[in-house]
C-alpha cells in the first residue's frame, strides 16, 4: 500500500473517530443538544482535503447507521432519520463545501479557514433546519428558534476554534501528503 493510501486511511479514520467522540460531549437541550460533532466537522472540512473529508463524514454516518451508538441520540437508521437527522446529513455537504473553499483560498489560509467553517456551518443549519422543521412538523420559524437560536454562542465559539486550529494543522497535512 502506497504512503499516500495509508495517511488518508489513518486521517480518515481519526477524524470520524473524532466526529464521533463529540456525540458525547454535549449540553442536552430539545430538540437538538450541544455538541463538539460539529466542531470536528468544520474542522476536517478545513485541514483535509475534500476527499478525505468527506470520507471521514461519510464513514462516521455508517457506523451510525450501522448501529453503533456515536449519534447523540445513539445509533441506527432510527436515529438518523430522527429530529436531528438532518444535521448529521448536512455533515455531507459541509464538509464537501468547507474543503472546498480551502482549497480555493489556500493562500490566505486565515481568511480560508474563517470562511470554510461558516461555508461548512451554514450546510449543517440548510439541511437541518428544514429537516427538523419536517420530523418536528413545525413552521421554519420556529424551526429556526429551537434548532438555532440556541446555538449561536457555540456555533461561534466552534468557528474561533476552527480559525484557530486550521491555518497550523492544515500545512502539516499537506506535507504528509506530499511525502512519497
């Protein structure tokens, strides 16, 4: 197996065991609890390339569904097609769409990361807010309220770290990479 196999294998298995490991740390409110699973999110989305992120996305939902219980709610299709399923389905497309937007601004790797994880925040809020809206069969707005509002603070607070953490982990990423 070539060099380049094995790092993304290993990255791709240590940030969905990441992702997984912020199911359980949370702040439970209702309908959708606190957690750091978005944070490993974002950050996957802005150090890793966009196929090792997504990877990393996807293999985290498969053992979900497999039934492992590494959703805040536990794990199987059950709990993915539950009120918070569309934040777990929204970690596709934002962690498709944040690496993306690294890549495309890779020179200005500080305003990348910044914009990477509110590219990569708002994916999670486009699909889980209808979704939550649907299961919870309320309006957007009050979609918006309850699956928001609440986490704002800590939206915030996961964007400060991402911004943070990125411009240092991404290079060395790439030179893990870039060794044959």
């Amino acid at each position: 197996m070539e060099r380049k196999q094995i790092t993304k294998i290993t990255l791709t298995a240590l940030f969905a065991a990441l992702i997984a490991a912020g199911a359980f740390i949370k702040i439970p409110l209702v309908p959708v609890p606190v957690t750091l699973t978005t944070l490993f999110v974002l950050l996957a989305a802005a150090c890793l390339p966009v196929s090792t992120a997504l990877l990393s996305v996807i293999v985290y939902l498969l053992i979900g569904a497999a039934g492992l219980p590494v959703f805040t709610s536990g794990g199987g299709i059950a709990a993915m097609t539950g009120p918070t399923g569309g934040y777990l389905f929204g970690m596709i497309p934002a962690a498709i769409a944040g690496s993306l937007v690294m890549k495309a601004l890779e020179s200005r790797i500080r305003l990348a990361s910044l914009v990477s994880a509110l590219v990569s925040t708002f994916c999670l809020y486009l699909v889980g807010l209808p979704w939550l809206a649907w299961q919870m069969d309320i309006s957007l707005a009050a979609a918006f309220i309850s699956g928001f509002v609440p986490f704002i603070i800590g939206d915030t607070l996961k964007i400060i770290v991402t911004v943070t953490v990125a411009p240092s982990v991404r290079p060395r990423i790439k030179e893990l990479f870039a060794r044959e």
